[in-house]
C-alpha cells in the first residue's frame, strides 16, 4: 500500500537534488555573510546588525536542513534498523534552530530595553557597508532558491527565509543611515526591538511544528474524522478503526488503519481504492491498511495504548 510514497518522494527528492548546487551557493555565500555581520555586530556595538545576523542564521539553517533531507533520501545502503530513514534529522535541526533563535531574540530585546536609557555610540559607516553586503547576500539568495522552491518543500522553506529576512537587512540599513546623518542612537535599538518581535513569533511556530511532529499529532490542516468518514465510505468497507495519521517529516503524512470488509468484498479493490482516496483527498502518499473480514470481527485484538 506504500508504493506511492516511495515514487511521489523519489521525484521531490531527485528535483531537489538537481537544485543542491544553488542550495550549496546560498549556503555558502548566506554562511560567510552571517559571520561577517556577527563580528562586524560585536566591533561597532550595533545590536540591529546582530539581530540580523541571527536572523540570517535561520536562513543558513534552513538551507543546510534542506542539503541535510536531499542527501539523506539519497543515501545508498541505509540502514535497515532505520525503518523509517533520516527524516526526523530535519524536524529535530529545526526545533534546535527555534531554541537557539529564541535566545537570539530574547537577548537582543533585553539588550535594546538596557539600551534605551544610555544608548551607545554606533559605527554607522561599517554597519552600513555590512548591512548592504548582507541585502545583496539576501537577493542573491533569493535568486537562487527560486527555482527550486516549486518542486519540494524544504526548498520553499529557506526561500521564504531568505524573502524574510531581506525586511531585516533593509531595517539595518535605515538605522544605520539615521545615526550616520542625525546622531540618533537610538534607531539601533529600535530596529533591533523590530527585528527581535518579527523572529518571536516565527520561532514560536516553527518550535511548535516541530514539537507537533516529534510526538506524531495528526497534521493540523487534516481532520483525523475526516479521513475516518472518507475511509468508511469506500466501497466494500464496513467500518474503520485504529486510524492513526502522522506527520513523518515535512510535507511527508503517513496513515495507517484497520478496514473491516463487507462480505463479498474484493480485497485488491478495496485497497485500491482506499489508497486513491488517501491520495486524491488528503495527499496522504504512504498508508498502512489492514483489512479484516467483516465476519470475524475479532480478528484485531484490543489495542492498549
């Protein structure tokens, strides 16, 4: 009853894979600026460019997530103890990534609150030059990820972290340019407070999505009953239980459920068309049916947990 799955995630993962060369230069080119505006950040005391560059450590993050999946649904020779491969690799980078980022954040807004009774003086003129390199990094980025983010998930993903984060860069920019003409110290640490509220709420998803999948909650655009009434609706099902649907790694759901058979009924039938109703309704790829025969309804012991 799998077979889908296997075909629908080869063709997402060879997609992906013949875009791994601009995910490598996003990475790389993402990477290099993420540093630089680190130290460039911690040298001229501008808390809006290290904001960012946390910010833009989501991105690089993002994308080494993405290469991590592409090479982990192309390893030759896995393991056969890891029934169900390398995935879960990316939802447990991506609830490190909320934690880390949630530190980033919550430092920087205790940081620009200190800030505002005393702020302290900027370098204007290297956070400017630094800030712009990263905005440039940013649509670079974005160019490259383009294309691919039509064909898998994860691709779509940094993408849209990179479409963010270039708000971020640009918030920099206008502070670094109000302290370079006006003196205001105090653009710093409001872009931070800006830039610091805009990754909160970000992280805070991105932590719960992981967390949802790591203790395998049916997705939330999926309603379990849903399936349940779709399953019973089959043709020669006579009723459904012990459905369970999860979330195996991004875009990836998996099902499984025990279909009791109306007598008479056709068991290559039934399982065809269960699949294309998981498929078709739910985009449900890998399913797990067991079909019991309606006159021995005890053929499925009692499940305790």
């Amino acid at each position: 009853m799998g077979a889908g799955h296997d075909h629908h995630h080869a063709a997402v993962s060879t997609a992906a894979h013949r875009h791994s060369g601009r995910l490598w230069a996003a990475f790389a080119l993402l990477g290099a600026l993420m540093v630089v505006e680190a130290v460039t950040a911690l040298r001229t005391g501008s808390l809006a460019l290290l904001s960012d560059a946390g910010h833009m450590f989501t991105d690089v993050l993002g994308i080494g997530m993405a290469l991590a999946a592409v090479a982990a649904t192309r390893r030759p020779g896995a393991d056969p103890q890891r029934t169900f491969g390398l995935y879960r690799l990316e939802v447990l980078a991506a609830l490190a990534n909320a934690v880390l980022l949630a530190g980033v954040a919550v430092y920087v807004l205790v940081e620009a609150v200190r800030r505002f009774g005393h702020p302290p003086e900027v370098l204007a003129g290297p956070v400017l030059v630094v800030a712009t390199l990263g905005l440039l990094a940013n649509l670079a980025a974005f160019a490259l990820l383009r294309p691919g983010a039509r064909v898998s998930i994860n691709l779509r993903g940094a993408y849209l972290e990179v479409l963010a984060d270039l708000l971020g860069s640009l918030g920099v920019i206008a502070a670094a340019l109000l302290i370079a003409v006006t003196d205001w110290w105090w653009a710093d640490p409001l872009v931070a407070v800006a830039i610091g509220l805009f990754i909160l709420p970000r992280t805070w998803r991105l932590g719960r999505t992981a967390v949802r999948i790591l203790v395998q909650a049916a997705p939330e655009h999926l309603q379990v009953t849903a399936v349940h009434d779709r399953l019973a609706a089959v043709p020669g099902v006579a009723g459904v239980h012990d459905l369970h649907v999860w979330t195996l790694t991004s875009g990836m759901e998996v099902a499984s459920a025990h279909l009791i058979m109306a007598p008479g009924a056709d068991v290559g039938a039934v399982l065809a068309a269960a699949r294309t109703a998981l498929h078709e309704d739910f985009h449900i790829e890998h399913a797990t049916l067991q079909l019991e025969p309606g006159a021995n309804p005890g053929a499925c012991g009692p499940v305790e947990w």
